[in-house]
C-alpha cells in the first residue's frame, strides 16, 4: 500500500492499482473512504448503529485504506511530536 498525506486529516492510499480518498475524522473519528468496501458495508452499518444510538468508532467499522491511513498519521506525524515532546522517553 502507499500512503500520500492529503491535507487536513485526509489521506490518499493506492492499493491494487487504486487509490482512494480517506478521510479520517468523518464519522466521528472512525473514518470514511471512497473504497466500494466501505461504501457498500461499512457505511451502512455505521448509519444503522447511529440510527440506533449506538455507534461506536472502531476497527469494526474500518476499511483497510482507513487503518492503513491512520497507521500513517501515527508514525509520521503524532508519534514524531511526542518524541520531540518527550525527548527523554527514547530508548537509545
């Protein structure tokens, strides 16, 4: 898979010769991707768990372009800035 930072929490992820847009803080922080997985499926049933009241973000509700997208933010961009604010925390 590879991973391109797209701007404000949006991630493009070509897998397969396709590439698809996620967005990682629609549906309440769970994600969303333009992938016919998550369009068909996982986009349904996260509109039946709202409807019912009981939504809850998580790896259920993922497609893999979503985690794969927020494995990425993770290592290249909040981790990082942990580290640079918690210098003594690194094993050397």
């Amino acid at each position: 898979m590879e991973i391109e930072d797209y701007g404000r929490a949006r991630v493009l992820v070509t897998s397969h010769g396709q590439t698809f847009l996620v967005d990682l803080v629609s549906f309440d922080l769970n994600g969303g991707c333009t992938c016919a997985h998550f369009l068909s499926r996982l986009k349904p049933e996260i509109n039946r768990a709202r409807e019912l009241g009981n939504f809850i973000p998580g790896h259920f509700f993922r497609c893999p372009h979503i985690r794969a997208a927020r494995d990425f933010i993770l290592d290249q961009h909040f981790l990082p800035r942990l580290l640079e604010l918690y210098p003594d925390n690194e094993d050397s």
